[in-house]
C-alpha cells in the first residue's frame, strides 16, 4: 500500500504529515525528514523496546532519551531529563528533537523543543491512535501542573508527523478504541460524508484493516490540518476540536482520571453535547441515536462511570475549562451532523437536564 502525503499550510510553518505502512522500516525517508544533523530521540520505557532499536539502526549517530511512562509523569521535572541528555550529548540551536510516541511524549517533546535554546527543531513520530489523528499535529505542546492539566505550554509547530500504521499493532485494544472516539470526533465536527464512511467501515477499523485505517487517519488529519491552517493559536474555530472535551475533562476530573482513558471521556462527551444540541432543538434525535450508535460500535461506553458526583458538582468542575472566557462557559454544539460551533448562548437549565439525564 502506498503512503498517502498531507500538508499543514502554515506559511513558513508548514510541514508534511505522511501516512503509511512501514514508515519506520524506510531508511531514504527518514533520512530525507531528518538530514544530517545532531537528533535526539526522545521516547518512554514501553515505547523504546518495541520500535527504538531499529530506528537508531538506521540513524546511528542519533542519541536517545527514555522517559518514564505515564500522564502522572506529564510535568515540567520530566522534561528537565530531556534537557539535561542534550546538554549532555552537546546538542546545538540546529539539532532535531524526535518524539517517538504517544500524545504525552509528542506533547514533552516538542515543549521541549519549544524551549532549548529557545526553540529547535522537532519531528512526530506518533505510536497511538490518539496521537496519530490528534495530538500530533497542530502544535500544541505542554505538560501538566498540579493546578491543572495542560496549563503549561507553548504553540510549537513539527517540522514533520510521520505516521507509521504499522505501530498500532502493538498498541492495547483499550488504548486503540480510545483513538477511535477523536477519529469519530472529525465527523462530527465538519465532514459529514466521513461520518457516514465510519458507520459503515467501522467493523474494518475495529479489526485493524490496514487500508481503512490509513484511509480514517489521513481523512481525521486533513480535517485537523484544515482547522488549524485557519486558526493556529485557537483565536476562533480550533475550538471546535473540543468537541466533547468540556463535559469529558470534568467526568476525567471528578473520577481522579482513574475509571477511563482521555478518548473514552471525550466519546461520552460528545454524546452528551449532542444530546444537549438536540434538547436545544438544534439537530434532531436521529443524529444523537447515530452518535451514539457509532461510539457503541467503536467499543466505547454511552453511560456513565460508576459514583460520579452529583450533576451540580460536574457542572461545576465544566466551569474550570480553558474553555471558560470572563466567566462564561463555553460549549461546541452541532447544527447538524458534520457542522459545529462554538457557543455560551445556550439556557443553563437545559445543560443541567442533559447532565441529569445522563449523570
Ligand atoms: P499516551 O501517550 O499515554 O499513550 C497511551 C499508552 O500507550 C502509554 O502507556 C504508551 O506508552 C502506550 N503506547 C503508545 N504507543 C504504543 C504502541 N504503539 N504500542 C504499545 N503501547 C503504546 O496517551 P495518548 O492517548 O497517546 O495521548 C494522551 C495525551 O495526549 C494526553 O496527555 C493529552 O493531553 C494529549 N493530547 C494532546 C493534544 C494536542 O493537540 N497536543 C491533543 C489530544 C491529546
Ligand atoms: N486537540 C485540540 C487541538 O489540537 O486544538
């Protein structure tokens, strides 16, 4: 199968997404993504015995970082590690970093690489579904405070995403499923035709069909790469990314992250902002039993975890997104399926009924 080739228009800053089977294995291409130069791999201690070795093969004069593996580990005195290995191994203002791993290693490393030397180079090499279709590309770049998840961070453009399919065979069936909802999720938000391939290819992704996959990745990474050549630093429509992720992040957060995965809250959140666009009388209940439908095939839960708080106290916690401006909550919403947008003009009471309806 051949490798399919996107780009992020970006001006100075744009930069190829490739997709395909084997990237990893292609000695010419990652010498022409890479070059030359000083490069510091930067990976996790499950990530490394399964594809480092063979990478450092064929770039010999790379050096390497292993960090622990883990969200909890998502924080500024794990990024210090990969500062102090390019120091130590002498790294200059032209290395390239290369993050070889899921959204939390891709989200370190290219903070990391927004900060030496005041901002090198760094390219994606994402392993999960999650990463590939989400995390990888658009820039966004961080680690998390104890105050909150994500709050420290910088907008840093890779240079390039390589996205080779042929990782996710190793990746755990619960993780994959999670990557499934922000495959889901591009639908949803403004492709519609997309939504219809999902329902009716989503037995193929589940089993891993290889040219499905490649085909729901670089569809989900042109949809990304479109929103994000219109608005790189979320000043409007990036938002609308966040489908889902206000009432996720809040179950996430009331649940000590502990009962699911990032991509199963954010599978039910888009649920329940679908549920609350209806009772707006904004899309009509077909659309909500679709969603749902598809978020079901794709192994995901449609109700909620077990002993969350009351439906005042996840209102509550919505009210602490980054989403919140001068104290206003703000919601995407659907018009319909494949048209979303972002609002706080919505009833208060209507958004309790949702949560009640579901918490
Ligand atoms: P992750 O990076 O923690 O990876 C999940 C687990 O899978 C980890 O244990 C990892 O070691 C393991 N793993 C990764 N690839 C594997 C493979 N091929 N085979 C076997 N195991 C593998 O989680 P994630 O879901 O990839 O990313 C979540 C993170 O991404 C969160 O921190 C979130 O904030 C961030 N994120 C960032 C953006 C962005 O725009 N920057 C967008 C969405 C999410
Ligand atoms: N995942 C949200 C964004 O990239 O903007």
């Amino acid at each position: 199968m051949r490798s399919i080739t996107l780009q992020v228009d970006l001006a100075e800053r744009s930069y190829p997404i490739i997709i395909g089977a084997g990237l990893l294995k292609d000695e010419a291409l990652l010498q022409q993504c890479i070059g030359s130069g000083q490069l510091m791999v930067v990976s996790n201690e499950t990530i490394a015995p399964l594809y480092l070795d063979s990478l450092l093969n064929k770039m010999p004069n790379a050096d390497s970082v292993i960090l622990p593996d883990g969200e909890q580990f998502k924080q500024l005195a794990t990024v210090e590690h990969v500062f102090e290995a390019l120091l130590n191994q002498r790294h200059n203002r032209t290395t390239t970093l290369l993050a070889l791993g899921g959204g939390v290693v891709g989200d370190m490393t290219g903070f990391a690489a927004a900060c030496y030397q005041r901002g090198v180079k760094f390219i994606q090499v994402p392993t999960t579904l999650l990463a590939q279709v989400d995390s990888s590309v658009g820039g966004k770049t961080g680690v998390n405070h104890t105050l909150g998840k994500n709050m420290i961070g910088a907008f840093h453009q890779p240079v390039a995403v390589l996205i080779d399919t042929d990782t996710l065979s190793s990746l755990p069936t619960r993780e994959y499923q999670a990557g499934l909802a922000e495959v889901i999720k591009y639908g949803l938000l403004c492709d519609a035709d997309f939504f219809i391939w999902l329902e009716q290819n989503m037995p193929a992704l589940i089993a891993r069909d290889q040219a499905a996959l490649q085909y729901a990745i670089a569809r989900s990474c042109e949809n990304k790469a479109k929103v994000v050549a219109a608005d790189e630093r979320e000043g409007g429509i990036r938002a609308i990314l966040n489908l889902g992720h206000t009432f996720g992040h809040a179950i996430e957060t009331a649940t000590e992250y502990k009962a699911w995965l990032h991509g199963e809250a954010v599978g039910f959140g888009m649920i329940m902002a679908l549920d609350l666009s209806m009772r707006l009388g904004l899309i009509d209940a077909s659309g909500l039993e679709r969603t749902i439908a598809l978020i079901a095939a794709a192994g995901l839960p449609v109700s909620a975890p077990a002993n969350l708080p009351a439906a005042d106290v996840i209102l509550g916690l919505m009210g602490m997104d980054k989403k919140v401006l001068d104290g206003n909550l703000r919601l995407v919403l659907l018009r319909a399926i494949g048209d979303a947008f972002v609002s706080n003009d919505f009833d208060a009471d209507i958004l309790k009924q949702t949560l009640q309806h579901y918490l």
